[in-house]
C-alpha cells in the first residue's frame, strides 16, 4: 500500500493523506464480501450458500459486490495509512474515493485534523519547591475534637424548659387559611432549637416550652418554599413531648476505643498526627505536579485545532453533569437557576479546556523526546484498575479488545511516565510552612478569587486545569469517558 501526506500550508495541524490499495487487496475484499454475502443468498439452480460467484456477481451485480468490499476496506486502509504515516488523527476523516474499478487499484484522499507538533520550551532540570504543610499540634486536637463531636449522642434532658440549642420532640399540626396542608403535620419529629431550623423562626418559638405544654406557633415560609407554600402564613399547634440535649463525650481511652482499634487517647492521637501527615505528603506531591506542569506548559508553544478544543469542552461538560448528577441536580436545572445556556457554559469552559489540551500535547512531546514508552501489559493492568470494578471478564475482555480505549489507556499512561520523569530530573527543594502562612496566602488571593462567576468555578470542578493531565489511576482518578465506557 502506497501512502503520501501534505501537510496544508494554512492549517499546518491538518493533512491530507493520499492512499493507493493494491488491486490484490481489493480482490481479497471482495472475495470476502462475496463469502459472506452467499452464505444467505436463494438463487434458483443452486442450494442456498452454493452459488458461485460469477452467478452471485450476475445475479446482485458485479459493482454491488465491489461496492461493499469498497467501503469494507477503505476505513482499515485508513488507519493503516495514518500509521504508516507516523499522524495521530484528531478528528473524522473526509474521505474522497478517486478511482477503483476491477483489476485496478483502490485510490483515495483523506483530510484530517491530526495532533499538532510541540516545540518544547526548557524542561530538564526544573529548579521548583515542593511546598509541605507542617501538621501541628492544634491540627490533632482539631481532628480530635471533631471526633469527640460525631460520637456525640441526644439524651433526654432533666430540664424544666426548652432552652435554644436543645432538640425538642413534638407532635404539629400546621394550617394555611385554617385549612391543613401537604407535610403541615408530624407526630414525634426531633427539631433542633435554632434560627433556621424547619421553618425559619419556628424552632426560636419553641424556647420556653415545657414537656406536655402545647402553644400555638405562627410563621412566614420563604419565597424559596414549595410552590403552594412560599410565602404564605401557617399557624402549627405545637405540642411537646419531651428534651432533648446533645451530649459531647470526654476525650479519653473510652473514646479512643469507640473511634476505632485503639487502647488509649494516645494511640488514636498518633493515628490522627499519622493521618494527617499522609494527607500532607500527597497534597504536596499534587501541588508538586501541577507545580511542574504547568512550568513545561507556559514555555511551551502549540497551535491547537479548534477541533481538539471542542471535543474537550465536550468531555468536560460531561464530566460535569456526572458531577451535579451525583449531587442530585441535572444540567438544565443548574443552566435555568444560572441564567445561561449550554453554549455560555461551553464558553466559561473554553480556558480550560484549551489547558488540559496544551498540557496533555506537551507531556506527550516530552515523552517522545525521551523516549519514554508503555508496554502493553501496562495498559493492561490500568484498564483492569479503571475498567474492571463491577465487571464480569467477559465483558472487561471485550472492553480491553478495544483499541481506541487502550490508545486513550495508553496516553494516560505515558503522560503519567512524563510528570514522573519530570519530577524525577528536576531540582525539587522542600519547603515546609505553617498553617498560618497558608491562611495569609489564601486570604491574599481571597478578593480575586471572590469575584469568580459560578460557572468558572464549575469549570474548575469539571477538572479545567492542568492537574488534570497528570491524574494518576493509582490516586483513583477519574478516567476520561472513551477509557471506563461510560457515558
């Protein structure tokens, strides 16, 4: 198979690859076309899957035949094409058959957007700071605290009156116009006395109440309530069971033994410091990575195709909806309550998605440089980590069959080897701070950070920076969705 490539000189991302198949070939394929075409065919004079294909070729037509096995080989003369010709294709190809007929070669023409090439800026050697919370002592009695709070338990209280911060057991009837209403009742309902809770303000009028007593609570529910709620006026016969008060247990060995496997208060104390420093050392190392990613990504220069943007801010609005799935919302409600479009939204993504692509293009131009490579049982173990949970062989087998997910399993991969070789050759100095010199830093960036639109900051939680691009599987990430198969 003959293939030659032309750049184009106003779109130097994308080629045109010219592609000559040997008449040989394209018997083959039509040789093929015909075995399976005459396995279904009736023609009279011959029992079914026995006619040959000289009659087959009389009977459908000798071009029919030729057609089929046309369009059978042309996308694999494709992919071989484009192989031989050392491109990555980011795009659908534009495929114009030029001449084929019987005894002749197949020739044709594909256009295509591919990946760019990189000219990398200075990588080697990379003088950066590895920045490492100290954990302090207030740290642990934080995470102590904390815990003492989870194993807090209600107890009914010896008191006279409800007083604000104590739960009241009741039992309500709620009326609108005197009329009872959907929800507007509840028998034994635990209600902690506070400003906002149930109802705004109804909780407050509880204070003062004694077991048994009943009274009489009016309130406003807000503009934000149910349809047939907001903003309407109820009145609630309110009738108290009993108190109810939060009890913090003593930080001691009792609760040290009912937080997990320890004896005493120090044992889970040096857990907690332990835990801590763990949480410390993989922060940094991320920051680490970003740190130097985004160093080799500015010095960097690319021409990006729009296409690659696109399908980007594509995957990332994916990512998203996965995400507000998650927490109960979808797309469209989100839009409607932010007053925009999927095309504004796409926009507000647009920064980043153009990040992660220039990023993701420089690790692999820095891969090559270096020839970093990944063997196939690499990628056979990542896709058995991302595509395997909940999977029978059957279907992980089919699955890891697929040789676009193993390309994409496999770039992940080798962007991964190129953060890691990154890390490995740079100067990398550690730095250990206090917490208090974080709080500064953040309080510093505060005023810009406040005025960020909701939509960026989503498109920040949809994963619109270059962290993305070193996501590692052994860290849990999340995998693009041509890798896991999911939508």
């Amino acid at each position: 198979m003959k293939t030659t490539v032309e750049r184009l000189p106003d779109h130097p991302a994308r080629v045109v690859l010219e592609v000559e198949v040997e008449p040989e070939r394209v018997e083959q394929a039509v040789d093929r076309v015909y075995r399976r075409v005459v396995r279904d065919l009736r023609i009279p004079g011959f029992r079914k899957g026995r006619a040959p294909r000289k009659i087959v070729e009389m009977y459908l037509g000798k071009d029919a035949l030729l057609q089929e096995a046309i369009e059978e080989l042309v996308p694999a003369a494709y992919r071989e094409a484009a192989k031989q010709a050392e491109i990555d294709p980011v795009s659908r190809a534009q495929i114009d058959i030029i001449d084929f007929g019987e005894g002749k070669p197949l020739t044709f023409k594909a256009e295509v957007d591919v990946k760019p090439e990189v000219t990398l800026g200075e990588y080697k050697g990379l003088a950066v700071e590895k920045h490492i919370r100290k954990v302090t002592d207030a740290d642990v009695e934080r995470v102590l605290e904390r815990i003492r709070q989870n194993n807090a338990r209600l107890e009914t209280a010896d008191k006279e009156a409800v007083e604000e911060g104590d739960y009241a057991v009741i039992d309500f009837d709620g009326y609108i116009d005197g009329e009872p209403f959907r929800g507007g009742a509840g028998r034994g309902e635990l209600v902690e006395v506070t400003p906002e809770a149930f109802v705004p303000g109804f909780a407050q009028q509880l204070i003062g109440m004694k077991p048994g007593e009943e009274r009489e609570v009016t309130v406003t529910f807000p503009e934000d309530a149910r349809d047939d709620l907001a903003g309407k006026e109820a009145t609630f016969s309110v009738r108290l069971q009993e108190i109810k008060v939060r009890v913090v247990p003593e930080l001691d060995d009792e609760l040290a033994k009912t937080a997990g496997d320890f004896e005493t208060l120090e044992e889970l104390r040096a857990d907690a410091r332990r835990r801590l420093e763990e949480a410390a050392a993989e922060d940094a190392a991320s920051e680490l990575e970003a740190r130097i990613i985004e160093r080799v990504t500015d010095a960097a220069a690319v021409d990006i195709p729009e296409v690659m943007i696109e399908q980007e801010i594509e995957q990332m609005i994916q990512e998203f909806r996965v995400n507000l799935a998650a927490s109960g919302w979808r797309l469209e409600d989100y839009l409607e309550v932010n007053k925009m479009t999927e095309e504004q939204l796409a926009e507000e993504f647009r920064p980043g998605a153009e990040r992660r692509v220039k990023s993701d293009l420089v690790l692999e131009a820095i891969a090559r440089a270096e020839n970093l490579d990944v063997t196939e049982e690499e990628v056979d173990e990542r896709m058995r980590l991302v595509l395997g949970p909940g999977r029978d062989e059957k279907e992980l087998a089919e699955l890891m069959a697929d040789e676009d997910r193993r390309e994409v399993s496999r770039l992940n991969l080798l962007r991964l080897k190129a953060v890691r070789w990154l890390i490995d050759n740079a100067d990398v100095t550690e730095v250990e701070y206090e917490p208090e010199e974080a709080a500064e830093e953040e309080a510093a960036a505060g005023d810009e950070g406040a005025a960020e639109t909701a939509p960026k900051a989503a498109a920040e939680a949809a994963g619109g920076d270059e962290e993305a691009a070193a996501a590692d599987a052994d860290a849990g990430e999340a995998a693009p969705a041509d890798e896991t198969g999911k939508a």
